[in-house]
C-alpha cells in the first residue's frame, strides 16, 4: 500500500475527529497541519509494526502494544517537539498534554494491552454495506486472541461509542471534558 496516500487519507478522517481538531491549532494552514500529524502517526504506526489497513486502504488502524515499554526518550523528545511546532502550537499545547495525560491515566498501569491509537474509514467507504470497519474489528479481536491482550480505545463520536458497543468493547469509564464534550472509554 502506498505510504502517501495512508497518510493522505489518515489526514482527511482526523479533519472530522473531535480530538484531532481540538490538537490541531486553529488558524491558516490548517491541511498542512493535518498532514504533519497524520504522516507522524502513520510514521510511528510503522515503526511500530501497528498499521492495519482494510478495504484497499480505506479502512486504516493504529493498533499498539502497549504497557511496560521503554521508548527512546530523545527520539520521542523531538518528535514532541515537532508535533507542538507543526501541528498544536504552543499556547495549545498546554491543553493538550493535560488532556493526554488524563487520557493516559485512564489505562492500565501495569501489564501490556493493545491501543486502537486511531480507527478510521474514508468518509465514502463507511457504513454497513461495505464491512470495512467490520474487517478491521476482526483483525483487532485476531491480534488481541493471538497475543493474549485485551484491547483499549477511547472515543469522543457517540456514533463510535455505539460501534465499540456493538462489536462488544465495555464501556469501563466516561468523562465530561472541562471544554465540553464526552469521551468514553472502552
């Protein structure tokens, strides 16, 4: 599959995120900013051996081991550095990383797990008739089966919380975000 066009497509699902737009600062330029999140993520998905793509490349999932890990502090320093530069600026940046923090408190604190990071389908490939998301779903539950780990998401679309509940991931925890909005967790 071809890298720039994941990310191209990555770039256009995070534009109609309620969380990516609030860590994407507002202003001029706003596509280009999108675009340096979205190769950044895609980027850190391959590193990481966690891209999943279904449907041709339609579908995209961003699945993580998690827990326990030691990442490369100076290598995660400068792509922080460059996500604040690129994408959040810095007065949001502030914001951001309390509610990351937050969010990141949600999950387990001891023992690996897999995080559904991001899961998205082009806006005309969604829906029932096409099973793209469903496809995805699979492949998660075979990962999840295989390494013996269960999966943690977070969402702040409602008609995502409603698929999370349909294919089965519990609902274990629901905020009211201080700036308005609810995210719940699966």
């Amino acid at each position: 599959m071809n890298k720039e066009l994941i990310i191209r497509r990555v770039a256009n699902i995070l534009k109609e995120t309620p969380s990516a737009e609030d860590i994407v600062k507002k202003g001029g330029d706003r596509d280009r900013r999108f675009l340096y999140l979205a190769r950044h993520m895609v980027e850190k998905a391959i590193s990481k051996d966690a891209l999943i793509t279904a449907g041709d490349g339609m579908g995209i999932a961003i699945l993580f081991e998690a827990g326990n890990e030691k990442d490369n502090f100076l290598k995660e320093f400068f792509q922080e550095v460059g996500l604040v530069l690129n994408v959040t600026g810095v007065k949001n940046a502030l914001k951001v990383v309390k509610n990351q923090k937050y969010i990141q408190s949600q999950r387990p604190k001891d023992g690996k797990y897999l995080y559904a990071w991001f899961w998205g389908v082009v806006k005309d490939d969604r829906g029932a008739g096409t099973h793209i998301a469903a496809e995805m779903k699979d492949e998660f539950l075979r990962i999840s089966e295989e390494k013996k780990l269960p999966i943690y998401a977070e969402t702040r679309l409602r008609k995502n919380a409603i698929v999370y509940q349909r294919y089965k991931f519990e609902n274990f925890h629901t905020w009211d975000q201080p700036g308005g909005g609810t995210m719940w967790f699966r």
